[in-house]
C-alpha cells in the first residue's frame, strides 16, 4: 500500500514540476527542486487532494515543503478512514 502511495505521489510531483527523468524521491523538496515556488506548491496540494480523495488542513499546508512530509501527512490521512 505505501509503495503504490510513493508511487502515485511521486507522478504527481513529475506532473506538477514537468519533470521528465526519475529525480523524485523522498529526499525532494522545495530546497532543492527549483520549480518548486508558491504556485507550484498549491497546484501540487489540489492534486494530491484530489488523488487521494483527502484534504490537509489550511494550516498545515505550508509546512508539507518535501516529499517525505507530504507522504506522512497522505499516509496519516489514509488511515483515518
């Protein structure tokens, strides 16, 4: 199950950030992902949502800056239900 959710998360941020080699993984973040800027950053979130059929709260959504934050949170989310 976590893999298929790595998997899935990970196309999104090849979608979102139109990144066409296998750079993603958990270790990805704004730092160092130079596409990575406020836009992108939504766009990436509505997606996930969307994907996952979740919603973060308005005020974590700031602090889901890597990967590896993001996967935890959809991950804490899909085990609520």
């Amino acid at each position: 199950m976590y893999k298929d959710i790595e998997s899935d998360l990970f196309k999104i941020f090849t979608k979102v950030f139109g990144i066409i080699d296998n750079s993603i993984n958990m270790n990805t973040s704004q730092e160092n992902l130079e596409n990575w800027d406020s836009l992108n950053h939504i766009l990436l979130i509505v997606e996930i949502e969307k994907k996952f059929n979740i919603k973060f709260k308005v005020g974590e959504i700031g602090e889901l800056d890597s990967a590896k934050k993001i996967f935890e949170r959809v991950i804490y989310y899909s085990n609520k239900d």
